[in-house]
C-alpha cells in the first residue's frame, strides 16, 4: 500500500510503502518514557513499512545502538524510526494524507505503565499490549544509553520537585526547564478563548472580558488548563494525530538556570509556521517544546510530554479539558477522534463521580 506523507513546511514530501503483512488498522500507541520525551507527545504512534525510505533531507537522532529517529530539520515533525536489530523502518502516523489513513478500528497500548497515570490511554480504549517493551527497542529500554545533545544545559534533576517547580526535559537533554506553580503573575497574561473551550469554526473566540480561561481551581489549588488538539498544523508539526498542550503563562516558565523563559537556549530551534505564529522544537532529537503567537505572547504553549510529574498527565499541575478536542473538525482518522471524544467524557463523568462522593 503507496502512501503519501508530508511535514508541516512541505520540506519532506514523498511516497512510502506500509508493510502489506501488517494489519494497518490497530494503530498502536507507545506511552514509555523515552517515546514521550522524544517526541514531547503523550504518546507515539508508527506504521510499518515495506522497505527502508528516503531519508535525504532528514536530521538523524541516534538514540542508541539499535533505535535511531528521522525528523525535518525545518518544522521539526518526527517522520521516520529505525530499529537496527530486525531493520524495521517506521513511519509517524501523524503524516500521511487523509485519504491514506488507515481507519481506526482497534487501539493497543505499549508501556503504558511508564506513565504512572495511564497518560494517553485513559482517553482511548484499547488493549494492553502483551509485549514488555517499546516496538522500537529489542530489550529493556530502561537499559538505553541515550545520546547526549552536545548543547545541553545544566540538569535540573535535583530541583525541588511537587508545588514548587515542574521539571521538563527532552530526551537528549538539549531542551531543559521548569514551571512555577500559578500565582499573581499569572493573570497578567491576556488572550483570546482558545479552539479547547470556543471553536474557531462556530463563533468568535474574542474575549471581551479578559477571562484568564486557562487557570482552573481544583481542591484549593490553582491549576493550568491542558488539552487535546488535532489540527492540521499541530498534526503535520509532530507527525502525530493527537497533539497535547498545557497552557501556560510565560512569567511561570523559566529556563534550567532559573533565568526567565528565553526561546534561544540549548538546542531549541523555531519554525514560523505561519504569520506570527511559532513553533520551537529540539533540533538535536526533535522533541515538539513550545507553540506561541504574537496575538498572546505571554501565554505559552507546552507540549505536556516533556513534563516530569508525578503521572505523564501531570494531574497535580494540570486540569484537562474534556468538553471538545480543539479542532476536531480538522481530524484525518475519524474512528481515532470519536474514541477519544468518548474517552474524554467517560474520565470526565468518572470524576466528577468522584468529586461527588468526595
């Protein structure tokens, strides 16, 4: 089966054969540790190919001996995977056309157990993947030597943890910061509603009276709001179909050093994906980091797979929305969708049951 795949930028843009013995229609999700922070997503999701691809143009991370990923040196969209010991070639999922995508018909999860919280798999049912490790590693993956990012800055491992700073990390160690609990700083940050809570499609998302719509209170503590969003951009962006973002304010977000947020540092790199719109990504491992505008440029978005909580969906740090996917109209995989809609109402009845009790 000949598919078409494309980046954001339109940089890589070709045809690549998926594995014809494979059954196409499981899309199966990685949540381990090391998928998350290469690829600042929640999860990452391949299809199988026939033959080694085109790999020119494309910068190489070598994560080990055996796992090495391909993603566009412009956008920063994750396009390709190898795994040396079988010679397995993957391709992200996020990237092939709408007509080539395969149709959703069942949902497996790999590692989900490295999310400490279910991460991404709560929103979607599926099965639990029977295989103890991540696709792309032929052994244990807590035995992998990850290649360091020449640029990496200071580690901020030992920083105080829980209520005071949230640590964030690309898995190559070029992109480090921190988050600060919300505090009176945090409402000076104005925007318009985002596509999460008004839709772009129906109405206006102009917000007249200047609600700070993404610091939600919750047991007595303020927290951020995230979500899920599968616009074209975020899709293309990636190469994958389900992009998660926190919302926060840019006076809460400070380099390792504790230096105030600066989109300069380490291995950060940015691509204008439209007029004063901006994406930052790790240009040595590819990890999506931040997407921000100069419509609301001091409030950030950050990709939730590079956070180091407690639990992959940071739930001590973040409120999830589960009302509406952003931009749910722009979704190529339809089955993909209305499964996590349905996952999304199902934790959002299962907790407000238990606030009820509580």
């Amino acid at each position: 089966m000949s598919t078409s795949v494309a980046c954001l930028c339109g940089g890589i843009s070709l045809l690549v054969d998926l594995d014809s013995n494979t059954d196409h229609t499981q899309l199966q999700l990685c949540h381990c540790n090391n998928c998350r922070a290469v690829t600042g997503q929640l999860c990452s999701s391949y299809y199988l190919l026939r033959h080694e691809p085109v790999l020119d143009g494309l910068q190489k991370y070598q994560q080990s001996e055996d796992v090495s990923y391909f993603f566009c040196k412009t956008c920063g969209a994750h396009v390709f995977a190898h795994c040396q010991p079988d010679g397995q070639f993957l391709v992200a999922s996020g990237l092939l056309a709408a007509k080539d995508s395969p149709a959703v018909r069942t949902i497996e999860h790999w590692k989900e157990g490295d999310c400490g919280d279910g991460g991404l798999s709560t929103f979607l049912a599926g099965t639990k993947s029977t295989v103890a490790n991540c696709r792309l590693h032929a052994y244990d993956s807590s035995n992998i030597q990850h290649t360091p990012s020449q640029e990496s800055v200071n580690p901020i491992e030992n920083e105080p943890a829980e209520r005071f700073k949230l640590q964030a990390r690309c898995l190559c160690g070029g992109i480090q910061f921190y988050i600060t609990p919300p505090n009176a700083s945090s409402s000076q940050a104005s925007s318009p509603w985002s596509d999460l809570l008004v839709p772009y499609h129906s109405s206006s998302s102009s917000n007249p009276d200047d609600i700070k719509w993404w610091l939600r209170e919750k047991n007595g503590h303020t927290r951020y709001l995230a979500g899920t969003c599968t616009c074209t951009t975020c899709r293309l962006s990636c190469g994958f179909p389900i992009q998660t973002w926190a919302f926060i304010p840019k006076s809460n977000i400070f380099n390792a050093d504790g230096s105030p947020l600066a989109f300069d540092r380490g291995t950060m790199q940015r691509h204008d994906s439209s007029p004063g719109v901006y994406r930052e990504f790790c240009r040595c491992c590819g990890a999506t980091v931040y997407w921000h505008c100069e419509e609301r440029p001091l409030l950030i978005d950050v990709s939730v797979g590079l956070l180091r909580a407690n639990g992959s969906r940071a739930e001590d740090w973040l409120e999830w929305a589960t009302g509406r996917v952003s931009f749910a109209e722009l979704a190529v995989q339809p089955d993909l969708l209305r499964r996590l809609e349905e996952g999304l109402k199902a934790y959002s009845d299962g907790r407000d049951r238990g606030l009820a009790s509580g």
